[in-house]
C-alpha cells in the first residue's frame, strides 16, 4: 500500500470518527420531533450561519463550479453571482419573517401557536387548510425532489472513494451512505448542523490553500508560459485564445447565471437553518458569518477554476476533477489525504440536510398528519429515525443503478424547488392576501415547469434559457390568477399582524 493511500484512509477514518463521534454526543438530547427536525430551535449564529453554508454548497462548489470554469472560462462565474445575490437576499428577506412565521402561525388543525417543523406544515398553518392537500402536495414534491438530490450526493460520495480507494462503486457507496446515516440517525438536525460547521471550515480551507499553493508554483515555473494570453485563461480550456469578453456578456448567459440565485428562496434544507436559529436577534450576525462565507468561498472556487486552466498543459479527462487533480499534482500526501476528506465533507454536509429533511416531511407531514396525530415525542423520534433509513436506501439504490434518465432528474432539482416554492413562500411572508388556491397553483405551476421547461428547450426551443426563469415566471402569474378564487380568514389575518408586530414592522391591513 503506497503512502498516498495509507494517507487518504487514514484522514478518512478519523474525519468518520469525528462525525459519529458528535452524532453520539447529542443522541440522549434528541428526545422529541422538535429535537430531531430543527434542534429544538436553539442554533446560535455561528453554527446557524455555517450550517447553511455547508448543507447547500456541496461538492458544486469544489467539484461542479472549478469544472464549469476550467471548462468553459468567465461566463460561468455568473452563476456564482447570481447565487451570491440570492444567498444574502434569502437572509435578508425571509431569515427572520419564516422563524417567527413558522411558530406563531396558529396551527389550521387544533388551534393555538403551530410550532410548524417543516415547510409543509407551516404552509398549512399559514394558510389555515384544513383539507390537508397544501401540505400532501408540498410533501410529496420534497420527497420525490430530495431522493434524487441525495442519490446524486451518494453518487458523487462514491467516486471519490472508488478514486481513493480503488474499490467498486457499489462497495463505496454503501460505505459512505452508512456513515451519513449512522451521525444523522442519532443526533438528527443538531448532529447535522454541528458536523456542517466542521464540514464548512474543512471546505473553505481547501478553497484558500489550493489556489494558493497552485498560483505559486505557477509563478515559480518560467516554463509555464500561457499561450494566447489572458483571453486563453478567462475562457477556459474549451475557449482558447478566440474568447473574448463578449461571449460572458451574452443575454441569455447572463440572466440564466443569475437565475440561480433565486433558487434560495425555496431550499427546503437551507430555510430549515432559518427556521433552527434560536433568535430573530441571532439572525444578522448568522447572515454575516453566512455570507462573507459564501462569497469568499465562491471567489475562490472561481480562481482554482482559473488556475487549474494554466497549470495543466493537457486538458484533464473530467474537468470536475480539475480541484482533486490539483491536489494530488501539488500536495505531499498526508495534506492531499486531508483535502480529499474536504470534498467529501462537502458531499456529506448537504447529504445529510437533505436526507433529514426529506425523513421530517415522511414524519411530520405524512406520519403524524395523517396517521397518528397524537404520537408521543419519542415514538416520532423513532419514526423519523426510520425514516432516514427507509430514504438512504431508497436514494442508495438509485445511485447504485446508475439508471441516468433518473438521475438526469437531479439537474431539475435546484430549479424544481427554486420556482416550486420560492414565490409561493417569500409571498406568503410578505402578502396578506394570499391564500391556499393560489399557494397551491404557483407550487404545481412553478415545479412543473422546471421539469417540463429543459425537455421542451432541449428538443424544441433550444434557447439556454435556465429552467428557473420561465418558471417562476410561470409560479408568479399562476398565484396572481388563481388567488382571487380562494379567500383569506381573520385567523390568517390576525397571524400576519402578529408577526409583523413581533419584528417591528407593520403592513396595510386592506389591498388585494
């Protein structure tokens, strides 16, 4: 066994220990379905922050977006932009109004506050639909959404071990999908959010070093001459010296770029960190952290993207692997075995939200809704642990068969949810009127369109428009239609002003 491999094992093995080892820790404090699912609420800023950051960047950011830019040069960076914008427009308009919202709305099925412990069912509450559909309806989408996210994780999960190891895809995904389990299994969304803290420093450190230590060899190598200039590196492999900064400036690059960042206002794993914080008081030094961490996190991204264009003369096989290459070209191999964990902790840290999150909408919204309602604390618990067993398996064996027209699912995924529930939720923060008919039709019509919208553009229109834009396009106008057709109640009435109240704002009580 060559050092390069005893080192990666190693580094793994005590990365796993530490994260089981914190699932163990708060085992015996998760003792109700407020625990499991959102910590109880009592996130401080720091870990709040941090959590958002690791359970949404995942293996995109040092895997996905590197590529895109080795690959295709500057016109990607848009899409760090525009996610950039969404991130810090997410905490700004909705952080503070979805964690008072999602308590005090007053419960649609036995009144008094709701203490709503997932999106599905703070919908219900805010909208007071007693017939159950908004709920069933948004429950459904999440789980069927977040099957694929986490099959796509596990997928990513298991090429770096194969890599790393040498060993078969299936054997790698298994090991990984256990470890993701084991941690969440026992400590839930305060094992999650602890381990995303690690996770995130992990993450960011490889970020800044890697760049670092490749723009210094760079410079130190007078044989590294760029041919075609800056137009060679800012276009990336596939651009050549025939790139100009015309072709990042294209209409449709950039307002596709910047879609992305709508995508924020409906991740149900990201607003779950909203919802856990313990304060609206906490909630803009969380921002803070959040976003000087994203921003950061992200220019780096772009620069290993840049570098990794001039330090290879040959263009690599998978330009995803253009930030693992790096590292094995330039680190001694302990550092490498370090930084590989530091990818993998990007796939494991959304992984594991994503999975909790899809076991809590089985639980909260499918279990306790419509099954038994009056289930003690600790038998939720337990359904929700089973839960997360029941989705990891299901996830691991759509991974595992590698069945690529599901797993083509995953692309819709981010626009799915962006368009799906962005609007209807960042109106129903803000507009009193709005009510379950037109919550429910910009739900379906914004979610179907982001399915429905790439097949179209791909075999007909052939546009390279981003699926979230006529999608929430779509979302927007079906709110605005069918919204006249339902009504509001003066429960719904007095839950908006209350909130208002309680963060110090206030809105008209007449207008559409």
């Amino acid at each position: 066994m060559d050092s390069s491999v005893l080192a990666s094992i190693a580094t793994f093995a005590a990365y796993f220990v530490v994260m089981v080892a914190i699932g163990l820790s708060v085992y015996k404090r998760t003792t109700s379905l407020s625990d499991f699912v959102l910590g109880d609420r009592k996130l401080n800023s720091w870990v709040a922050g941090l959590s958002a950051n690791a359970s949404d960047f995942s293996a995109w950011l040092l895997l996905g977006l590197p590529g895109a830019i080795y690959l295709s040069g500057l016109g990607e960076a848009w899409i760090a932009v525009g996610l950039a914008i969404g991130f810090a427009a997410s905490w700004y308009l909705m952080a503070g109004r979805l964690r008072v919202y999602t308590e005090r709305a007053t419960d649609a099925r036995s009144g008094g506050d709701s203490n709503s412990l997932t999106l599905s069912s703070y919908l219900e509450n805010r909208f007071a639909d007693r017939t159950g559909l908004l709920r069933a309806v948004s429950a459904v989408l999440i789980l069927l959404f977040y099957l694929f996210y986490v099959a796509s994780g596990l997928v990513a999960m298991g090429g770096l071990f194969s890599d790393a190891f040498g060993i078969s895809m299936t054997v790698s995904i298994v090991i990984g999908v256990s470890i993701v389990v084991l941690y969440t299994f026992l400590g839930g969304f305060l094992a999650v959010s602890y381990t995303d803290v690690i996770q995130a420093v992990m993450m960011w450190a490889a970020l800044l070093v890697v760049p670092l230590v490749a723009i210094a060899t760079i410079t130190a190598d007078p044989e590294k001459n760029v041919e075609g200039g800056l137009a060679s590196v800012l276009g990336g492999v596939s651009g050549g010296a025939d790139w100009s900064f015309g072709d990042a400036l294209v209409p449709m690059v950039v307002i596709s770029g910047l879609a992305w960042g709508f995508g924020y206002f409906g991740q149900p794993h990201i607003l779950a960190r909203f919802m856990g914080i313990r304060s609206v008081k906490d909630i803009p030094k969380a921002a803070a952290v959040s976003v000087s961490w994203a921003v950061s996190a992200m220019a780096m991204a772009l620069v290993l993207g840049f570098t990794g264009a001039v330090y290879f003369d040959q263009p690599i096989d998978d330009p995803e692997q253009v930030f693992a290459q790096l590292i094995q070209a330039l680190m001694n191999p302990w550092v490498a075995g370090f930084l590989l964990a530091a990818i993998l902790a990007a796939v494991m840290s959304t992984a594991d939200s994503q999975l909790l999150v899809a076991a809590s909408a089985l639980t909260e919204d499918g279990y306790r809704a419509f099954v038994k309602r009056d289930a003690s604390p600790l038998r939720l618990v337990w359904v929700s642990r089973a839960s997360v067993i029941l989705i990891a398996v299901i996830a691991a064996w759509i991974a595992i068969s590698g069945n690529t027209t599901i797993m083509d699912l995953v692309g819709y995924a981010w626009a799915g949810f962006g368009a799906g529930f962005g609007p209807v939720i960042l109106l129903s923060l803000y507009w009193r009127k709005m009510n379950t008919a037109g919550a429910l039709a910009g739900m379906i019509g914004g979610g179907a369109t982001a399915v429905i919208w790439d097949i179209l553009d791909t075999n007909v229109l052939e546009t390279g428009l981003y699926a979230m834009v006529p999608a929430v396009i779509v979302s927007l106008a079906a709110i605005a239609a069918v919204n006249p057709l339902g009504r509001t109640t003066d429960q719904m009435d007095a839950d908006f002003d209350r909130v208002s109240s309680e963060l110090g704002t206030s809105e008209p009580k007449t207008g559409v």
